[in-house]
C-alpha cells in the first residue's frame, strides 16, 4: 500500500486504523497540528483515532507508514493508550478549522473552510499546506465557487471564532452511529458541542442524547431551548426520556412534560412515579405486544421493523386487549427463535411461554440480573398486581444501570491494558 503525498483530512475521517499485523485499532477522526511561530503552516505531528470503547488516542504522525483514503497503517513500536488530550499550542483540524468563517486574501471576500490537505515534504514533515474554500456569495439559489489556496492566502483561521458553522463537520460526522458521534461531542469544547447538538434534527438528537453522560444531557437539553427540548424527549425512548428527566429539578421536569404531546408524556410520567433500582424505574413501556390470535407471520414481520433495537425485537409479548402498556391481561412471550420455527400461520396463543414468572414493578435491580442471568433471558416482563403488562426490562437496560454512572463519561478512569506506555511525549 502507498501513502500518498497530499491527503484531505475531511476524507481521512472515519478511515480504519491497523497494526502491522493487520488488526484493526479504531478508525480516524482528527488530526493533530502544532502551530509555529512563524507564519509557516501548521505542522502535522499525529492522528486522533477512537478505538473501541469509545477512547480516542494519539497516534504520531511518525508512526503512520502508510496512509490514504481506505486505510491508515502504523509501524511498529509501543501504543499508547492515554486519553488524547489537546495542548495549547497545537489545533485538531476538524473540529478547529472546518466550517470557519474566513477571509480569502486575493479576494478579499467572505469564505467557509469546507476541507484541510496536509502534505508531506521531501524530509517526510506533514504540514497543513492547503484549504478548499467555498466563497460565501450571498446569493441563495446558488452556491458558491470553491477555492483551492494555500494556507497563507486565507486570513481568520487562528484565533477565536464567534461565528463557526456546522454543516461540513455535520457531514463528516453524519455516518457515525449515535455512539460515536456521542464520544466526538464529548471532545469539542462545550459552546462547539451546543452548536452541532442544536443543528441535528430532532430524532437524531434523540439518539445521541441517550448516548451522552448525564451532565451532558442536560446540558444540551439547556441550550436548545424548552420547546426543542420537549420536542427531542418526544422522540426519546421513554424509559431514556425518563431518566433525563430524573435529573432536573421537579419544576424544570414539569414544564418540558407539559411541553410534549399528551401521548408522549403519558408513558414518561408514568416511568417518573416508579423508585430508582427498580424493574418499573428501569424498563421500557413499548415493547412489541401483540394479541394471541397473531400469526408467527405477522410476528416475524413486526420485529423486523428497523426502529427497534435488537433486544427488543428478540422476542414478542403477548396479552389481551388493549396492547398499549397497561395491557390487559399478560399471557405470555415468544422468542423470535420460536418464530422462526413455527409454521407462518401458526397463531401466537398456540406457541406462547408462560412458565417464567414475570418481574414486578418493584423487582430490585440485582434481582434482575440474577433471573436474566439464570434463564438466559435478553428480556423479561414486567407485570402489575393484576397480570396487566407494564413493561419490559431488557438485558441493555440492566447493564445501563449496573454499570458505574459515569461509564459513559469520557474522564472515567482507564483500567490498565498490558503493553501499553502511560502518556505521549
């Protein structure tokens, strides 16, 4: 594989990092330049790449020997695992420069820094050598003429910037899954990361705030406003939308609940009332229901549905009228590897298991996980005082709330890995 001697960092986002053995690390999702004193480019001196686990590092630039837009591979030598930390003297590229609102020299007109090339020199140096900038026209029906320039034909590129947009990060970050793209949040400073949050719709918002650590959840929720707010927690899980708003004061919880649509509400009130630890506290009320006269056909068809997560479509629960949580009268579920294996026309009264017995709204947490665990289970239901179905707690809602509360945080501590060095020079 060859390394190619000019590199747009845009294009190099999301790229997969691998050792010399051929394994694969993480993927790219910045770059890494250390300004001079002169008015020299930026030097490039490494990578940002997250690995799993969502931990971003630092890889040196001098430890890339090859690099284009299908792969990054590095040389060999120790990794470092530390949590990559940026220093003052140096920018990440992305998150920096793109979408910066610039001025083109020769021009002396408005433009929008939509990509950064680095290049390598004949000594192997990486430097930020050339931008593609849109010129900003003023005109809506058409865009405008995009400049290929050399870093020092664009003045603003230093310095603070009150005037940043999002739409070229937004679309490097667009075919992140909402994890990831959670984990890049966490690295922007806080007023970058409200002005990306701000410019997603509204369900993708949704999926990332159930991604983020508690205290940015909130913080996020502030700086959109009261009504997108409510808007987003419309198109949040309930049991996420409940435990976000667990975090607010009561008044705030009240206001952004009177906010949403009746119907959407309803279920998170109802998620409010049960106590912290419990199964009601911790499990979603829309599982899939369905009545027993339900052909395995329509069951299979049902969880095929793309919105559902995959623990909640691993198996269908089944009661009496009405279906909407509280149901009436639980009769059972069935695994979606029962389906698979009954005939399509086969009705679910005929095939349903009832010989577990239901969780309680009041089943502690640890109880939980000691049933799901004894009966292999990926979810279980959760009943009321008179078999009606509430709910259901699934295996990823127990490992949300059995993990330490700040699993999510980007400054959790690192547990040790072997092999690895403490920090970067």
């Amino acid at each position: 594989m060859t390394t190619a001697n000019r590199v747009y960092i845009a294009r190099l986002a999301g790229v997969a990092v691998f050792d010399p053995n051929g394994d694969h690390i993480g993927r790219v999702r910045d770059a890494v330049a250390r300004l001079r004193a002169t008015n020299r480019p930026p030097q490039v001196v490494g990578l940002v790449a997250e690995m799993p686990m969502r931990r971003r590092i630092f890889l040196p630039i001098t430890r890339v020997t090859s690099i284009d837009s299908g792969a990054v591979v590095l040389g060999t030598g120790t990794l470092n695992l530390r949590r990559f930390e940026k220093r003052t003297s140096e920018l990440l590229v992305l998150e920096d420069l793109l979408d910066r609102r610039v001025t083109i020299d020769q021009l002396d007109r408005p433009g929008t820094v939509v990509d950064v090339a680095m290049e390598r020199s004949r000594r192997g140096e990486w430097s930020l050598i050339r931008l593609a900038v849109r010129e900003q026209t003023g005109r809506l029906s058409r865009r405008g003429h995009l400049h290929q320039l050399d870093w020092d034909r664009v003045r603003g590129l230093l310095g603070p910037s009150e005037t940043q947009g999002t739409a070229n990060l937004l679309a490097v970050l667009d075919t992140m899954r909402p994890a990831d793209l959670a984990n890049a949040l966490q690295d922007l400073p806080d007023r970058r990361r409200d002005e990306v949050a701000a410019a997603l719709d509204d369900e993708r918002l949704a999926d990332v705030l159930q991604e983020l650590p508690e205290h940015d959840q909130v913080e996020i929720l502030a700086a959109v406003g009261r009504e997108r707010a409510a808007d987003v927690l419309e198109q949040m899980d309930p049991d996420d939308a409940a435990d976000l708003l667990a975090e607010l004061p009561h008044p705030e919880q009240q206001v952004l609940l009177d906010l949403m649509e009746p119907d959407e509400a309803d279920p998170v009130r109802q998620l409010l009332k049960y106590s912290p630890g419990t199964a009601g506290s911790v499990m979603t009320s829309e599982p899939v229901i369905l009545t027993p006269d339900t052909t395995v056909a329509e069951a299979l068809a049902r969880i095929r549905e793309p919105q559902l997560s995959p623990a909640v479509a691993a198996q269908v629960f089944v009661a009496r009228p009405p279906m909407a949580t509280p149901t009436g009268t639980y009769l059972g579920m069935v695994h979606f590897q029962r389906l698979l294996r009954e005939p399509p026309a086969e009705i679910l009264g005929g095939v349903v298991d009832n010989d577990i017995d239901p969780l309680q709204p009041t089943t502690p947490l640890p109880e939980i996980t000691r049933r799901m665990a004894t009966y292999d289970m990926v979810a279980m239901p959760v009943v009321d005082a008179t078999n009606r179905l509430v709910g259901a707690v699934t295996v990823d809602d127990v490992l949300d709330h059995s993990l330490p509360r700040d699993w999510r945080d980007r400054d959790a501590p690192l547990r040790a890995v072997p092999g690895t060095t403490a920090g970067r020079a």
